[in-house]
C-alpha cells in the first residue's frame, strides 16, 4: 500500500519543509543521522543492484545538499526516505538508487532530456537525442518505476508491488547484477558504472567525514 506522505507535486518545492515531518520514518531517520556514519567506516561501497546498502537515509540527504544547495534538507530527507522505502520493499540498493537518481537528473537540477515535471528520476524511456522519456503521476510512482527497472536488470525475483514501469516487458532479466553491468544495457554510455561507482563513493567519504548536521538546519536553505 502507497503511503501518503508524499503530497507535494514537485520534489523542488520549499512547502515539503511543512509536511515531512508526517512521515513515520523522519523521526527515526533523525535519530539515526544525527552524529552517525551509519555502516559505511572502513565499508566499501557495495556494487550489487540486490543488496541492503550501507548508508542512512540522513546521510544520503546531506550529501544531495552538498551536492546541490538548492535543495533543501527538509525536501533531500523527503527523497532519501522515499528511495530507502521503495528500494528496501523490493529488495534494491537503495544506495545504488539514489546514487543512479543524482547521475541521471545532475543532482535533481534536471536540465537534460527529462524533465523534473516527469518524475522520472534515472531517465527511463529517454533517448539519447530523441525520446524524452516516460512520465510519472507522482515522485513516488516516478521511484517505484526505477526501483523496479533495476530489480529485473538484476536478477528474477517477481516484484512485491505492481508494476508502474510500462517498460519492463522489454528488459532482459539478470543482466546487470552490478553497477558495472549497467553500462551499455541501462545507458548507452560505456562509463556509466565507472560514473556510478565514483558516486558511491563520494557519498561513503562524505558520511564519514561530514560534520554533524542539527535538527534546525533541517529547515535551512532555499528549496
């Protein structure tokens, strides 16, 4: 069942600052970024597209902040909490996700072919010079699409919710088990799991570097 924290119509928009606080995981998610690294000390970054990950939903947000100031942290915990959910109920990396996820939409400035209106967060359908991919009803829904588009490049368990990817009747299933696998299936480019991997680790440095981020600058920034 879709849970209906996610109300707003865009994920750019400053109002998420007044509404994630009703999803039943910020709280914990405060808990557990505040002053933690999570798992990632001395854990390098995990390429499997089935797998748990390593980093917190708090860590992931700071990061697209850094990443992207623009954003606010209220809006980037929303996205984190969001791919933790969707990926973690499929079984996906939900650190690979939301790594894929900065890769495809340049840290969710958008810009390219998709647009951020779409909620189409790792370029499904898009085309290179061409199409410009399928659309989404809601980021959630945009997420699910993804989450399960890598479950079925990565091997052939059956999906846990419904399908909302029209595109998946056309993947060769357990194609890509790794990040490394995506290149030339996933995206034409033949450097896209190099792009990935550096991703991921960027994010595992930063969480284990990142000074501690407090609870009023979750409400800071523009977004």
């Amino acid at each position: 069942m879709i849970s209906r924290w996610w109300i707003i119509s865009s994920p750019l928009k400053s109002k998420a600052r007044a509404r994630f606080w009703t999803h039943p995981l910020t709280f914990f998610a405060l808990l557990a970024g505040l002053g933690s690294v999570g798992q990632v000390q001395g854990v390098p970054p995990n390429p499997f597209l089935m797998a748990s990950g390593a980093l917190s939903p708090w860590e992931r947000a700071r990061f697209l902040v850094h990443e992207n100031p623009s954003i606010s942290l209220a809006v980037a915990l929303n996205f984190s909490l969001l791919y933790q959910e969707e990926a973690r109920s499929e079984g996906v990396n939900p650190d690979v996700a939301f790594a894929q996820m900065l890769l495809e939409t340049h840290d969710l400035r958008f810009g390219g072919q998709v647009q951020a209106a779409q909620n189409n967060f790792a370029g499904i359908g898009a085309i290179d010079g061409g199409n410009h991919g399928l659309s989404f009803l809601s980021p959630r829904e945009g997420v699910r699409a993804q989450i399960q588009h890598l479950k079925y490049y990565a091997g052939n368990a059956p999906l846990v919710h419904s399908p909302v990817n029209p595109r998946l009747i056309w993947i060769r299933r357990s194609c890509a088990p790794t990040i490394w696998q995506l290149a030339g299936t996933w995206a034409s480019d033949p450097e896209y799991g190099v792009k990935l991997n550096d991703l991921l680790n960027r994010m595992t440095r930063f969480a284990q570097k990142d000074p501690l981020v407090t609870v009023s600058h979750v409400f800071g920034g523009s977004g």
